[in-house]
C-alpha cells in the first residue's frame, strides 16, 4: 500500500514534539540547576522529590513516544505500541501529579503548565490512536 502523505507530515511532526519532550526530560535530569532555574522553589521541589517509580513512568512517556515517531515514520507497527506505553507513562505521572498536589496542582504548577498538560494528553491520545488507524488500513506493518 502506498504511504499516505499525511502519515509523512504527522510523523515529521511528532517527531520534533516529542524531541521536545526528550529534551526536556534530559535537561532536568543532566542540568537541573541551569534548566529549572526559573521555576518557583516549589516546583523546584516537586521535581527534585520525584521518586524513583515516577522517573521511570516519566522516561517510558518520553522515550516511548520518540520511538513512536521513528517507528511511525519507518511505517512500523510498533509504532502504535510505543504511542500506548507514551500515553502510560504520562498518564501516571499526571495522575501522580493530581493526587500528591490535589486542588493546588494549579497553584504549583500554574495555569499555562497544566493546560500544556492537558495539550500532552491530547497530542499523546491523538498519536496513539492515529497509529492505530494506520495498523489496521495496512499502512503499518
């Protein structure tokens, strides 16, 4: 089957989203100090006390997700298993987020943060389901 062009640009375009997300992921890991040196002390805080399990939720969402796109973009059927277990890993971090913070995850992380949370989700969701769209057209295989 031909590829469609949209697979190409929704590809493209994920892959330079979620090497956002990698980038993000390495900064506050390898140069924390420099990288969230503009974020309150509380969320300063609320990064540095990240536990080991929620690390490890927070590298399977981004490195899932970058997999995805090149799995994507190698029309690979795997590339809607990587999406799954991005949308895993976000989900349990943002779940972890609301039930540590509760009502003041708001005020931790402000409003643009957690709307940008919800645009992850979104984006995150609308990969997921976009590629497996493409397994069962037989564009994946």
């Amino acid at each position: 089957m031909k590829t469609p062009w949209h697979l190409w640009l929704i590809g493209a375009l994920s892959l330079l989203w979620n090497a956002g997300g990698a980038f993000d992921y390495v900064m506050a890991h390898f140069a924390p100090d420099t990288y969230l040196a503009t974020a309150t002390p509380e969320q300063q805080a609320y990064y540095a006390g990240f536990p080991a399990w929620a690390t490890a939720f927070w590298a399977l969402g981004v490195w899932a997700a970058l997999a995805g796109s090149i799995l994507l973009l190698a029309r690979s059927r795997f590339a809607a298993l990587a999406f799954g277990l991005s949308l895993i890993g976000l989900m349990v971090n943002t779940t972890r987020l609301f039930a540590t913070a509760g009502a003041e995850a708001v005020e931790l992380l402000g409003k643009g943060n957690l709307a940008f949370t919800g645009a992850l989700i979104v984006v995150a969701l609308g990969l997921w389901l976009y590629a497996r769209a493409m397994v069962h057209r037989g564009v994946l295989r």
